[in-house]
C-alpha cells in the first residue's frame, strides 16, 4: 500500500499551491484526462494520520470514472480510499466542483462485504440474472 504523487503533473513555481518534489506528497497537480477531455486540479496531502486528494474541475463536479483514475494515480489497487459524506453540521464548501478521496494511515479501515452491493462477475447487461441473484440473497438474508 502506497501513497505516491504523479511528479509529471506537479504544479512548480513560486504561486499558490506550488510546490517541488521536497514537499513530499503534498502539493496542487493538474492532470488531464483524454476521455473527457478535461483538466482535474488535484491537492494531495498526507498527515494527521491521512492521506488526501482533493478533485475539482472548472464547471462541474468530477465524474465516477474521473475519480477512478484520480485514486489510481495517487494509490495502489488494492489500496482502500473513500469519500465521506459528514453529518451536515460538519460540511466544508470551499469550492462547488470539488470531491475528495481519503485513506486513513494510523487504523486499518473497515470495509463493508461486497454482497451488500451485488455479486461479483455479474454482467451488468444481464438484467435476468440479476433479479434471480438479487431474489437468492434476499430468501439467504431471511434464514
């Protein structure tokens, strides 16, 4: 498991959020994604026993898919990282077009089963065999 910055897209120079590779993995990146066609800024910070990168985009909030690759290029695979959504009294809204990715260091984190979501190597387009699969785990979680 690791943390690891894409160095290529590292905003350098004297502005705001810059930074060279002697910050470590803190620091403001731009990274383009060719299948949308967009550019991502992305803040990545690690400590306090987190690591984090923040997502945002110029007039709307980055996609499923965008965020996917974003979590790909700053941990590994088998890396657990999520996004929260805190009770409303602790809501921070500094930027409208801006998600946000965490992985905690300092406890291993709990991970639902994945039977909660759905069967593994199901195809998606085969709509009759979810609705047998979904039939079959709701008789299993009645005993």
């Amino acid at each position: 498991m690791a943390f690891h910055v894409p160095e290529k897209f590292r905003l350098l120079g004297n502005g705001p959020l810059c930074s060279d590779s002697s910050y470590g993995n803190n620091g403001a990146f731009m990274i383009p994604y060719g299948i949308s066609r967009v550019t991502m800024k992305c803040v990545a910070s690690d400590g306090l026993g987190w690591e984090h990168v923040s997502v945002s985009l110029v007039k709307r909030c980055p996609s499923w898919e965008e965020m996917c690759f974003i979590k790909g290029l700053f941990w590994d695979d088998d890396d657990l990282v999520v996004q929260y959504h805190p009770p409303k009294s602790e809501y921070v809204n500094n930027h409208p077009f801006c998600l946000h990715l965490w992985r905690q260091t300092d406890v291993e984190m709990p991970m639902p089963s994945s039977l909660l979501v759905g069967y593994k190597g199901l195809d998606p387009d085969d709509t009759k065999t979810i609705r047998l699969a979904v039939s079959r785990f709701g008789r299993m979680m009645k005993g």
